[in-house]
C-alpha cells in the first residue's frame, strides 16, 4: 500500500477522533506486514492521565488481534477540520512503536496532499530495550 492511501485512511479515522477537551484530533493508519490496516484515533479523557493517542490505540488494536508484525504506520492532526500541520507521535508512542519495529519502521506524517517520511530510528535514535 502507497503513503497516500495509507495517510488517506488515516484522514478519514480522524474524523472519529474524541477530543473535546484540546480539539486537537489525531488519527492514524498502521500497515501490519499481513497487510490488514488497523486505525486509531486520540480518545481524551476530562482527568487527562488516560487518554489514549491514536498511534498506541492503533498498535493495541492490532497486537490484541494477534498482529506482531508492522511496516508502516500514517499519522495527521491538527485542531482544524483538516490536518494541515506536522503531528508527529509523542515520545510514549514512540517507544510503543519500537517495541514491535525495527529501526526501519516508515513513519509517514502530514495530510493525503502532503506527507514527509521518516524512519523509526530517526524518530527515536536511542529507544529504551531490554537485553
């Protein structure tokens, strides 16, 4: 699957985003190498401490549906009805994503329109590992 098909779904899992609280709506699309697409989207929470990013609840998803393996993922946000800004995933979501990927995970952020890529290990260059 392409980046712009990927981003588009993204785009469209944003729609459906739960952010009352900062407006900020994030919604992602995560390609596992079986090439089933699992979204996510940010679910705020009036306490704060348990919301959820889109990246992590899409990466739950997938790993509860027996997925371990992932070749890329699209994120877009932004506060406006289109995500026309940058939104790369927080630290937290990254080190999730390092869990399950290699350092050559494609990152792609941006819109449908305009998108740059990037690699995991250009995200997190010292991602926390046990062994």
């Amino acid at each position: 699957m392409d980046a712009k098909t990927l981003m588009e779904i993204a785009e469209k899992a944003r729609k459906t985003a739960y952010a009352p609280y900062s407006k900020f709506k994030v919604g992602c699309a995560l390609l596992a190498k079986s090439g089933k697409v699992y979204t996510g989207i940010n679910i705020e929470n009036a306490s704060y401490s348990p919301t959820n990013c889109a990246e992590r609840t899409a990466f739950f998803k997938a790993v509860s549906e027996g997925e371990r393996e992932f070749e890329s993922i699209a994120i877009c946000g932004g506060m406006g009805e289109k995500a026309d800004e940058i939104c790369a995933p927080c630290g937290v979501c990254r080190q999730v994503m390092s869990e399950f990927c290699k350092g050559d995970f494609i990152v792609i952020l941006g819109n449908s329109e305009k998108y740059e890529t990037h690699t995991l290990s250009e995200l997190l260059p010292l991602s926390f590992k046990l062994s």
